[in-house]
C-alpha cells in the first residue's frame, strides 16, 4: 500500500536526528499528488553514492497528447527534452544542506544527443518515469529530517512540477522535439535505398564550440554548411517538407583541403551522425548509416586473436597475423585490427582521418618502396584495401586527407573544404591524377576477408572483484573498471557520455551470457541488439537506475577488443 505525504512528513520527523540509516525507513512508494515517489535504493551514509529515486506521472497528470507519442522515435524526443530539461533544472536548484551530497538532485543529462535512455521513460499510454539521485540531507552523519521535508515535499515537487508535466513547456516544444527525432529516423531509413552513407543538410551548423562544448558555434561565427550542386540530393521527412543536402554515396570518398578549412569537423558530423539530435543543435539533419565507426591508431592497446593478414603479412619472428594477439599492439598493428573488428561488427563505414591514423599503415609511396624490399615489408598499407573493402568486403570508406595525393588514384570522389565550404573536386582530382603519376607500384591483389571472426570464451569476461559478483565503475567517458581489469576507451570515438559508457560496460557484462556454443562475435552482437530492442535498458541493470543511454553494437565489440583478459574458445 502506498503512503501519503502525512506518512513521509511524520517519519522524517520521528528520525530526525537519528544515525544515517534510518533513512532506509523511506525506502519504498510514496503517494504524492499529482505524482508517486519511489525510493529504491537509500545511501548508507551521507558520502556514499546518492539515494537512487524516481516519480512517476500518470497519463493524465503528465498531459501528453497521443500524436506525441504516437511512436518510439516520438517518445524518445520527448524523453530526452524532459531529462534534458529536469537535469538542467535540478543543476539550478542545487544548494548544501549538509555533509557530503546533502541536498543534490540530480538527473543524467543527456546533451546534444537524442538516445533512448533510463533517465526519463515514457510509455506508449503516457506515463512518465523520471529516474534520478538525491543527496538525503545530514550533519556529520546525523539525519537532518526538517531539511529532508524541505527537500521532498518543497524542492522536488516544484523540480517535478517546472520540468515534467506538458503544462511545465511551451506549447510547440514538445510536439517539435518529437517530430525533429522522428524525422532523423526517417532520414536515415532512406541512406540505403539511394546508395548512401551519409547526408548532409544545407544550412546545417556543423562546428562545436570547443573540444568539450559539443553545442552548436554560434551563428555569427559558423559558416552554414552548402552542398556542391553534383552532390546535392533531397531527402524525405515524416513531419516537414523535404530537405536538399549532400549525399556522400557508398565507395571511398576523400575529404582534401588545407590545415584549418573544415575537412575534420566535417568527419566528426558525419562520426556523430549515427544518433539523432536535439532541435537547435545545427546537426539535426545529419544522418549516417547506423553501423559506421571512426577507427584511428592506438598504440598500446591490446589485441586477442584478431586476423589481421589482409593488411599485416609474416612478421618477424613467425608471429601468426591470421589470429594475432598482443598485449601492447603498435600504431599499424592496432588500426589494422580496429578495421577488422569493425567488419566483425558489421559495420558498413569506416571513417578515418590521418591525423589519428599511422602513417606507415595507411601509406608507402615509391621512393620507400624502392627503398625498403617488399619482402622486408609485412604491411600492404590501406591505400592497396580500401577498394577491396568496398567491393568485396562491402564497407565505404570516407577519409580526411590532406598529404598524401596517391590516395586520388583510388578514390572515386573528392570532397575539398574550401574555407568551409564543400566543392566537388572529383574530375579535377582525376586530371591531377591523371597528370602526375606517382609511379607508385600498387598490392591489390587478391586478399581474404575473414567470413567469420572469433569465437569468444565467455570465462575471460568477468566483472567479479574480490566478494562482488559484478564490479563495474565508470571512472569517466574514457575508462571503465571492469571487475579486476581496466578498459580504456579513448580510442572509441563515437561514445558520447558517461551514460553511454555506463551502458557498454553493462552490455558487455550481459554478452558474457549469450556466449559459447559456436557464437562468434557477429552472432553475439545480434543477440544483444535483439535483447536490447525486445526489452530495453533495464535488462542491463535490475536496479532500474536512470543512468543508462543505449550503446550501439559496435561501440560494445570495441570493449570487447579492448579487455585485456580476452580469451578465444578456439
């Protein structure tokens, strides 16, 4: 049975002053109007993790009409506008009450990007969930009871009351940022059928305003994106009129211009483009095949029997590439089997910019070959692939480069940024070409892209540390504690927040239970994206926390790859 507001003033008074865990007395549902509190988890202590919590609005209270919710890319635009918007508040609101978090709330906000997430669900009927943290109030570690009336029964309903509810917005805010999400979707439902990768918009704000401000330039100091008219194709919306923009066809394209000119910013719009984004962000009609991956160089990753053989040959000392393993993988070694892992993962497009790549495995040019024997050289350099990759392997490849012209011969468009602005330079790029042969010997021939990848044993995937039966702390976007091992994911550029990466480290935990009986990788991977799809985030998490954002297939293989403890069944 539910309690009412008189039972939750009257026990906050009766243990006040008492030791910290007599909080755990306000565990349980709590009847507030107009919303229910559930309390599931109260901290031991007033420096431990916050008090994990959530409300929940029924259809009436919450006041969302069924257009708004007409399908789940309608509700996730909606969800994420009311986490955004709750966190943001809760952020305001912010004042100590006391030792340690004392009277924080707080929410994962989920930024420029629009992901389904755990922070705020809405049903198909129009119950709202908001799940978030709150800091009960103490002093030293005594209960301060009066400050947790204040903070339960004053903050949070006027938090809940501003942020929640339809009545809290604007009267187009909600219906807009339902609509915008679901016509990405519909967007991006298109790219396959027309022979696409991507698709800019024009007029779209693709710079940042800094490496860690991922809001949109301002307006003043951003140059609109404008596609070349030869590139220029029109896409379809659910909910608005057409949009014109560039398409960037399946095959290898290059991105070529000057240092400073937009060649990477472009690339990383075109990275972010496989999530959807909020109305205002300047990218919400960017879309990109959902399987891409940006992969780049990392030395000092470790590799587990990965078959690197299409680009590294015999190394020396006899060290089989076709299941190569290293604790401690070198530039070239690492990119080769990043491209690799993204096959096994099914991805359709590589993106790859050589400021992050290694030289020596993306290119060889003549004076080198006829300096270095090519039986003294274990490498056929991606520029002797990318072809293979797309025709026989079926991944486009979209690569900034901007020193090396071999890569002309290769390609079958180019894209130059001139003082941000995209220009076709494919025929000219071909008479260059054409007019200044590099005399380059090329290694295309034939290569064996492996059909199925590896074979995973789920006992080398473990989150158990000491007594803990799953141990797993995100210590930022980059780096995960995953029971007794370290993942580093610095190199995984397309996770986008703490969230996300909270929700990787989980679905890798959950795909150690789909393993063995013959599952390679690619198979496990299915399994979870259909576990995932059928029953959402909370299978990753019983507690049903509000700090999960869903993380694409791809992005938990590239975990994966990155656990030093891997180990092959065979």
């Amino acid at each position: 049975m539910h309690r009412t507001e008189e039972d939750l003033r009257t026990t906050l008074r009766r243990i006040d002053g008492r030791g910290y865990p007599a909080y755990r007395d306000l565990k349980g549902l709590w009847r507030l109007p107009p919303y229910t509190m559930d309390i599931r988890r109260v901290q031991g202590d007033p420096f431990a993790a916050p008090t994990r919590a959530a409300v929940i609005l029924d259809p009436a209270r919450a006041g969302y009409d069924a257009a708004t919710l007409a399908t789940p890319s309608r509700r996730t635009g909606l969800s994420c506008l009311l986490a955004r918007t709750f966190a943001a508040a809760a952020r305001r609101a912010r004042r100590g009450a006391g030792s340690g978090k004392s009277g924080e709330i707080a929410m994962a906000d989920p930024g420029q990007v629009v992901l389904p997430n755990t922070a705020v669900l809405v049903g198909a009927d129009g119950t709202i969930e908001a799940r978030f943290t709150i800091g009960l109030p103490a002093t030293g570690r005594r209960i301060l009871g009066r400050a947790a009336e204040r903070l339960l029964l004053d903050t949070l309903p006027a938090l809940v009351r501003s942020t929640l509810p339809r009545r809290a917005h604007p009267p187009e805010t909600p219906a807009r940022h339902s609509r915008v999400n679901e016509d990405a979707d519909f967007m991006r439902g298109q790219l396959d059928e027309r022979g696409l990768v991507a698709f800019i918009a024009d007029g779209s704000i693709l710079p940042r305003r800094s490496g860690i401000d991922d809001r949109p330039l301002s307006s003043d100091r951003a140059t609109p994106f404008e596609s070349p008219s030869s590139l220029r194709v029109t896409l379809d919306r659910a909910n608005a009129a057409p949009v014109s923009g560039m398409g960037v066809p399946r095959g290898v394209t290059l991105l070529v211009g000057g240092g400073y000119h937009g060649k990477s910013t472009v690339l990383d719009a075109v990275a972010r483009g496989v999530y959807n984004h909020r109305p205002g962000d300047g990218r919400e009609c960017v879309v990109t095949d959902p399987t891409a991956m940006k992969v780049q160089a990392e030395d000092g990753r470790s590799v587990a029997g990965v078959d690197i053989s299409p680009f590294i040959g015999a190394l020396p000392g006899g060290q089989d590439t076709r299941a190569f393993s290293t604790p401690n993988a070198s530039g070239s070694t690492s990119q080769a089997a990043a491209i690799i892992e993204a096959l096994e993962a099914r991805s359709r497009l590589l993106l790859i910019d050589e400021d992050t790549a290694a030289t020596n495995f993306m290119i060889r040019d003549r004076r080198m070959q006829a300096l270095v024997r090519r039986d003294d050289e274990p490498i056929t350099p991606f520029i002797d692939r990318v072809r293979s990759l797309r025709d026989e392997a079926g991944a486009s490849t979209l690569l900034v480069i901007g020193g090396s012209g071999d890569y002309l011969d290769v390609a079958d468009r180019v894209v130059g940024m001139i003082r941000y602005r995209p220009v076709d330079l494919t025929e000219e790029a071909r008479r260059v070409a054409a007019g200044l042969p590099t005399g380059r010997l090329t290694h295309e021939g034939p290569v064996r892209w492996p059909a199925r990848h590896r074979f995973p044993d789920p006992r080398s995937i473990s989150a158990r540390r000491g007594r803990r039966e799953r141990s797993i702390r995100v210590r930022s976007r980059d780096t995960v504690d995953f029971g007794e091992e370290r993942i580093e994911l610095a190199g995984v550029r397309q996770i986008v927040s703490y969230a996300q990466t909270r929700a990787v480290a989980l679905a890798l935990d959950h795909a150690r239970t789909l393993m063995g009986g013959g599952m390679a990788v690619e198979d496990v991977l299915e399994a979870l994206s259909n576990a995932l799809e059928r029953e959402g985030l909370d299978i990753l998490d019983p507690n049903r926390t509000g700090d999960l954002a869903l993380p694409r297939v791809q992005d938990v293989a590239a975990a994966l790859g990155r656990l030093r403890s891997l180990r092959l069944a065979r």
